[in-house]
C-alpha cells in the first residue's frame, strides 16, 4: 500500500514539473513575436518556427512545398538566418535558367510580377496582380500613358526577335505615325498601367470580336471596309480577325495562324471532306502554289451571302472556265442563274464522287430537270455517243447535238 502511494506521489510530482515546464516554454514563445531570430539554424526543420504554410496553397512555389527553403535562404551569415542566398535575380535564375534573358527590373519580386514567392491561391505564377478582375479590354488602360515597344520588349522578350523583322515594327520609327498607331501598343493600349499589372493593357483573349476587330481597323482601314466586313458572316459567327490572323506570327503571308487553306477548314471541316472526294478542285492542302486557294474564289474579308464568293458565282466559275462562257446561240437555260444554280445545278464546287465534279452519276443529272425525259435514252449519260455533247451551249443545235 505504501509503495503504491509513493509511485503516485512520484507522477503528480512529475506531472506538475512538466506543467511549470511546459508554462515557461510558452511564455518564452509567446515573446518571440517581434524579437530577432537565432543568427544560425543550420540543420533545423523550418517547419519548427514557420509550419508547413506552403502546403496550403492551391498553387505552391515548389522549393517551398519540399522545405528547401535553404534554396533560397540563408541557414546562417551576418544577416542572420532568413537572408537571401542573392539579392538580385540571378537567385530565381538558379533554377529558372530559361528565363535569362527575361530581365525587366532587379529583382523578379519587384513591382509585383512574382511577389507571392512562397505560394498562391490564385495564380501559378505566383503573381498577386493577376487576381485582380479584368477591368475590359478598353478601361484597361484608361488614363495610361504610352512608354513605348522598348518597355515592353523588356518583359516579353521572346517577342525581340520576332520583333525586329516585323513590318509591324516600321510603325516605331515612323514619326509621321500617331503615337496610338505605334509598335506594341498601337495594339494593346498605353502601356503605363501595366508595369507588373496583368490587368492593366489590353489583352485579346479577353477582348470582345467588336473590340478586337477595331483595334485592327485602326490602322488596316483602307485595305478592308469595316462597315462591309461587319456585314459578313464571319463577324457575325463570332469570327474575330486575331482568330486568323497572328501579328507575332511571321511563317505565313499576312500573319496567318497556319497556311491559309488549312486555316480555312480548320472551320469548314465538310469543305475539307470535299476535296477528299475523287473529282475535284486542285486545292493543294500542304503548298498551295501547287494547287489554288480558297481565296481564289473566296473573300474572307468583304462578300456578303453564305458563300462569300468574290463574284457571282457563274462570273467566278467562267473566269476560270472560260470555254463554257459563251454567249451562245443556243444556251442551256439551266445554267441562267436567274432560273436555277446556274453552274451548280449540275456541279459540285468543291468536289465530287462522280466525274467531273457533277452532283451525280450518268442520266441523272439531265433528269434533275428533263424528267419527262426519263424513258428516253438507253446511254449511260446523255452526252455520250455524241447525243448532247455540246451540253453547256451550241452555237449550231438546239438540242445540243455536235
């Protein structure tokens, strides 16, 4: 009985010295708040005094996430612990060799670009500004002032190059050119806002097709009538002019996103099945200087109507074909556009499983309009064996015979 009360004794007596203990430990911890940190923690769990914090981020600096801090931070030295391993950029640069030549200020911090160094619940770059809400495409940069394409070519410098063989970049030397037709901001606005700001410039994939499209305008005025261009199906399918066309893309003609008649059945995938089909038009889809473009026929940029073909569409057909252009002395007035498809009541446009582009196979096509005739005839088509041969006009028959 003695032996058990004196082990209890002993327990409170341990118990109430780890109490006193464990008080003094927090008050001294409870004083650390503004003091100085040790000068050397070599070999110490950061996690001890800072916690895991970088592992409550959506998006974390991955050197943070790993407890690397020593990575960027110092264990010891006169600072004291904490100092950064370099004060300059050429600390992010340890890791982030690729972006040597992306050297806009002192530090990669500075101005806000990158501030949240440590993690972020917002942006993977680590950038606070871009948290911020998109103001518009226009009030982006109202009140801004412009500081010219060198600012700019400071922070987005894989655009340098591309830069100085641009014709875009004639508009900079040029000093008859407004100041607002001019270089990188002729395009995306004053760019004083956007120091370290995502939100403050211009910014096309957040524009509107009205608001992009009059940014081109601006200057590309007289090669394309706005008022009819606005007219056309493209803008009103949502068709925007960067959706063709990139003005830091110089591999194709007129800053095209891809060669052109790619570019075009990118959108008219049915098209492109056309030109698959055995008869059809030589559109060349990999060198169009083989074959013709769809530009031939077509204009993206100023024809009104479903097809926005450049003329109408016997005019467009004959002035390739100028063989079946008549005037005749007998026409076939199934041809006149005013009474039919004109050239397209018998031919496919852009190709066809039956010869020569036609809509079908043999007789039939005769029988799309002559089917009184249709016990007439044992031929496999009506312009065989020399019946109808002169099918588009004759200058000699009624009938069409040669």
């Amino acid at each position: 009985m003695g032996a058990n009360v004196k082990r209890l004794g002993t327990g409170v007596l341990v118990l109430l010295l780890f109490l006193v203990a464990w008080s003094l430990v927090a008050a001294q911890l409870d004083g650390l708040e503004g003091m100085e940190p040790p000068p050397d923690v070599a070999g110490m769990d950061c996690t001890m005094c800072h916690g895991d914090f970088a592992a409550n981020f959506e998006y974390s600096h991955q050197p943070a996430l790993d407890g690397q801090c020593v990575v960027c931070h110092l264990e010891s030295g006169e600072e004291g612990h904490g100092g950064l391993v370099s004060e300059g950029r050429e600390l992010c640069l340890t890791c982030h060799a690729d972006y040597a030549g992306h050297n806009p200020l002192l530090t990669c911090w500075a101005a806000s670009c990158h501030a949240d160094v440590h993690g972020s619940n917002e942006d993977p770059l680590l950038n606070p500004s871009r948290q911020e809400e998109y103001p518009g495409f226009c009030e982006a940069t109202a009140g801004a002032q412009y500081i010219g394409s060198g600012e700019c070519l400071g922070c987005h410098c894989e655009y340098a190059d591309w830069w100085k063989r641009s014709i875009h970049s004639l508009s900079d030397t040029d000093q008859d050119t407004p100041i607002n037709r001019r270089g990188c901001e002729g395009c995306h606005g004053p760019g004083s806002n956007h120091w370290g700001r995502w939100a403050g410039i211009g910014y096309f994939e957040q524009a509107s097709v009205e608001e992009a499209d009059a940014v081109c305008f601006n200057c590309h005025r007289d090669e394309i009538y706005a008022a009819d261009y606005m007219k056309t199906l493209h803008p009103l399918a949502g068709v925007a002019c960067t959706t063709c066309h990139d003005p830091h893309f110089l591999e194709n003609p007129s800053n095209l996103t891809m060669p052109a008649n790619e570019l075009c059945f990118s959108c008219h995938k049915t098209v492109r099945a056309d030109f698959n089909k055995m008869s059809r038009h030589p559109v060349d889809n990999e060198d169009p200087r083989t074959g013709m473009l769809c530009t031939e026929c077509h204009s993206p940029h100023g024809a009104e109507g479903s097809p926005m073909l450049k003329l109408p569409k016997d005019e467009l057909c004959v002035s390739c074909h100028v063989d079946k252009a008549g005037p005749f002395v007998y026409d076939h007035i199934g041809y006149d556009p005013a009474l039919g498809d004109g050239c397209l009541t018998c031919h496919s446009q852009h190709g066809s499983n039956s010869p020569n582009l036609l809509l079908m196979n043999g007789r039939g096509v005769c029988l799309q309009c002559h089917s009184d005739m249709a016990s007439h005839g044992g031929a496999a088509t009506c312009w065989t064996t020399g019946c109808h041969a002169e099918h588009h006009g004759s200058n000699a028959n009624f009938f069409f015979f040669n």
